[in-house]
C-alpha cells in the first residue's frame, strides 16, 4: 500500500512554497491536480507521473490518485493556496474513508499559505482581528447561503475575504454582495483588491465599500473588506488588534 498526500503550494510563487510542501513533491511519483496549478509547478515534474484534469473534475482526478496509492505508489495531490481552504484535502478524506479500512492507503494532509495571507501582506495587515472568508462561487454552494452568510459576516463585524468574487458568467453576484454589506458597514470602509498575489503581475489597489466594485475584479483577485476599526493610510491597509498605540 502506497500514500497520498495532499498538498498546498501556496498562492503560486515558488518562493511562498513551504519547504515540506517542496519534500513531498519532489518525493512523490505521481503528482495529480488541476491542470492550472500542475503548470505552476512543471520544474518540479521531471519524470512524475502526471494525472492533471480540468475544472469539474475533481472527483474523477481524486479518484484516479486514491487509486494510484492503493497500487503501491508515492502520490501527491497538489491545490493552490491551502489543500484544506477551498482545496482537495476534504474530497480525498471523504473518498478515502467510504473506503474499507484495510484497503485504505496512508494519506497526509499538507498545509500550504493560502491566498488569503497573501493578498493581507500585499495589503499590510488587513486580517489582525477577527475575519471570515467566503467563496462566491455558487457552483457547490447555493447562492442564497452564500448571500446569508455574507449579511451574518457583516453583522458579526468580522474583517471578510472574498475567493472567486467574480467570473464572466458571475458579473453580479459582487454587486449582491456589496449591496448586503453596506446594510452594516460604513461605505467608506476600506476594501482591498489584489490580483495575482504571489504570481506574475500581482497589483493592488485599496478602495472602499462604495466603490469597489469599479476596480479591475476577477477569479484570480482577493478581496478583502474591512471592520469598523479598519483604515487605510498611505499605501497600507489596516486593522488594530486594540493595543493602545
């Protein structure tokens, strides 16, 4: 019986990669993700096995590496950011324990930087209180929970990340999302916008909740709103933990 671990490689710059995230690839003989974060890490693939699909197909591609641990062999499972915010960590375990337990391989979970610490140090230190993070993709999640979680988050106070806030064919639903927080939030409360964070043309720009949604926005942008006690100051995004400064 072989093992599988699954792995985060962080936001996609090689040198926000941890260094056991890097040993359990370079260990493994068979890495399997998808096929965007597979290009991410293509100097690391020389003479791997490759199992890499498209979106949708996690199921199948999880499968495919579960399998490929049962015959014996070194797998690794590979999500951007975190493999347990968003990433495959939870579908392998939920395959692996339908499984009969003598049949199970050994799978390890690896933790990675998640794109939300990212896009915050890009930002400077949006996230030193309390936050929450939401996906606004409703292609697993309804959006009507996606929108009661949002107005709570808002009503809670809490500092909130935004993953996937915009795709062509989700234009709108940040615009529903802006709408429910400025029910609870000041309109001038800083937002925070960054594109590629960690990657190749990374850029940011800090707005507010009145005006955020004119910004360049898109599936590889992290927005991050802030509380009541966030500001922003010449070039810098922040929100006090309460020491007396």
């Amino acid at each position: 019986m072989g093992i599988i671990k699954v792995i985060g490689i962080g936001p996609g710059g090689k040198d926000d990669m941890t260094p056991r995230a890097l040993k359990a690839i370079q260990e493994a003989d068979t890495v399997a993700g998808y096929n965007t974060y597979i290009k991410l890490i293509n100097y690391l693939l020389d003479g791997k096995n490759v199992i890499g699909t498209g979106m949708m197909q996690e199921i199948d591609r999880c499968k495919m590496a579960l399998a490929e641990a049962v015959k014996g062999h070194n797998v690794a499972v590979v999500s951007s950011g975190d493999s347990g915010v968003y990433g495959m960590a939870g579908l392998i375990l939920e395959l692996l324990l339908k499984m009969p337990k003598e049949e199970r391989p050994q799978v390890q979970i690896v933790a990675g930087l998640s794109a939300v610490n990212a896009a915050a140090a890009v930002l400077g230190a949006p996230l030193m209180h309390d936050f929450a993070i939401i996906s606004l993709s409703d292609l697993l999640t309804p959006w009507k929970l996606i929108k009661k979680r949002a107005d709570l988050a808002a009503q809670g106070d809490f500092v909130i990340g935004l993953y996937n806030p915009k795709s062509h064919k989700r234009v709108h639903h940040i615009e529903e999302i802006r709408e429910i927080m400025l029910k609870h939030k000041d309109p001038k409360t800083p937002v925070g916008i960054v594109n590629n964070a960690s990657r190749e043309n990374e850029t940011m720009v800090i707005s507010d909740l009145e005006n955020f949604t004119k910004e360049d926005i898109n599936m590889f942008s992290m927005v991050i709103i802030g509380n009541s006690k966030t500001f922003a100051k010449d070039g810098f995004m922040v929100t006090p933990r309460g020491y007396e400064v």
